[in-house]
C-alpha cells in the first residue's frame, strides 16, 4: 500500500496541477471548439439509463481519485460514471478513461438544499472506484486558494458540453468560452441578481457570454500568475429567462470558500 502510494504521488508530481500540455486556445467572445485535452481536468459525469450512460454534468478531477461538481448534478437514485480524457462525445478517441461510481463514494455538501438553489452550498465530491492514470491528456486541476477573490473583469473560462444556446443541442465536442468575472458588488446590484447571489458564489459572463444546462458542475477556470489554471467556480445555475441573459451572469459556487470542507472531506474518506 505505502509503494502505491508513493507511485500515485509521484505521477501526481510529474504532471502537475493546472498546467495543460495542449494549451488552450486564444481568448474567444461566444464559445467555440475547445482545443483538444486543453482543460484536461475536465470530466463527463454520466448517468446510466436502460443499459447506457448519458452525458449530465460536468467537474473538474482535483486529485487523481477525486473529481468537484455541483450538488445538485446528483440524485441518489442514479448510478453514475466518470469520463476523463473526453473531448468528441460521439466517437471514441483513444484517451478516454471511464470510471465507476460507488454509490457510497459521492459526498454532497451537507448544507445543500435542492429546494433553495440560491442558499448555495451547490458543491459535490466524487471518489473514483480507481485512481485515474494521469498523462498528458488527463491532469488534475488545481483548487483555488482559500478566501481568494478575483477582480472585477478578471478574464477566466468555463469549458463543457452544456447546450450551445437556451434549449439548443448539447455538442459531441467540448466548448469553451471567457467568462469575465463580475464581482459580488456588480452582481448583487438590485437589476443584476440581488441577494439570490451568496458571498460563497461567484458570477462571470453575462449577455452573449454564459454556461447553459449541461455545463453544470464543470469548472471556471482561471489562469495566475504563476502561469497555472486555476479552478475557482463550479457551475451552478444560470437565470430562468435564459442561459445568454443581460444581468444575469453564470453564477458558480465559489471554491474558495469551500477549501476546508474539501480537504476534510478528502482527508477522512
């Protein structure tokens, strides 16, 4: 068990966190075609439905046996698989690494009430029933440092296979798009999303830049300036007028106000 242990943790070094080897595409406006394994923390959590699985939300694989989504990506009626090294959806590629879920080993946020979205607290984590074998397709992400805050306008991206407009298709190739980030004092304003957004959230985009159903539990990513990604949001929810919606940006659950419960949760299971 130690020699396994110290493999894992020597793979885990030699691809560290946050640092893609495909580098991800230039700053782009309304989404587009990911580069390929450009965000390869990113993970398809899929639900098994009459002997297949079904693509339902994304997350960010944080520890070679850990993935973060949104709590509310998960029913405890379902069975679900993880699917690292995606890109095409429709076709099988070569990287892909599917995973099994053991029902016992998803922990969502113990405050988390599906009936009270903007409560927040909109986080889940996922043991993998086998470590991921990490390479230059399939990295981890690193968390955002706790209490960190990002400046009004800070330019990060969320990445996913959500629908590519309000009721539009979910695409087979992973999208991307900069989301701005808009800071709580921007967000909270009355004509914005008033006090439905939390201090343990975090908005970006709005307008012609925002997530949709399907992106959900995916990540916000955010460059330093160490040159690392950074994983600040998990998607959480967009407005009910519509994914592209004038003030009303995607709103995330904040990661760095949930550190200490995600170290716990690690440390003890």
């Amino acid at each position: 068990m130690l020699k396994l242990l110290i493999t894992v943790l020597l793979v885990a070094g030699a691809y560290g966190c946050g640092e893609p080897t495909y580098v991800p595409s230039a700053r782009v406006v309304n989404g587009e075609n990911a580069k390929p394994y450009s965000w390869p923390w990113q993970i398809s959590l899929q639900y098994e439905s009459s002997g297949a699985f079904h693509h339902t939300c994304g997350g960010s694989l944080i520890a070679p046996n850990w993935v973060v989504t949104a709590g509310h990506c998960i029913s405890s009626s379902r069975q679900y698989q993880v699917v690292l090294g995606e890109y095409d959806r429709s076709t099988e590629e070569g990287p892909e690494q599917r995973i099994p879920i053991n029902s016992g080993d998803i922990f969502v946020h113990p405050l988390w009430d599906s009936a009270c979205l903007s409560c927040g607290n909109d986080v889940a984590l996922i043991k993998l029933s086998r470590s991921a074998a990490l390479n230059d397709k399939v990295k981890v992400g690193c968390l955002a440092p706790p209490g960190e805050l990002l400046a009004n306008g800070y330019p990060c991206y969320i990445s996913g296979w959500g629908r590519l407009y309000t009721g539009g298709p979910l695409p087979n190739i992973l999208q991307q798009a900069v989301l701005p980030v808009v800071d709580h004092a921007h967000c909270t304003q009355k004509d914005w999303w008033g006090t439905y957004v939390k201090d343990t959230m975090v908005c970006a985009g709005g307008d012609i830049e925002a997530g949709c159903n399907g992106d959900s539990g995916g990540p916000l990513n955010c460059q330093a300036a160490d040159g690392r990604w950074y994983v600040h949001g998990v998607t959480s929810f967009v407005s009910s007028l519509g994914c592209n919606t004038l003030k009303k940006p995607t709103v995330f659950t904040r990661v760095s106000a949930f550190n200490a419960w995600i170290d716990e949760t690690m440390a003890k299971n």
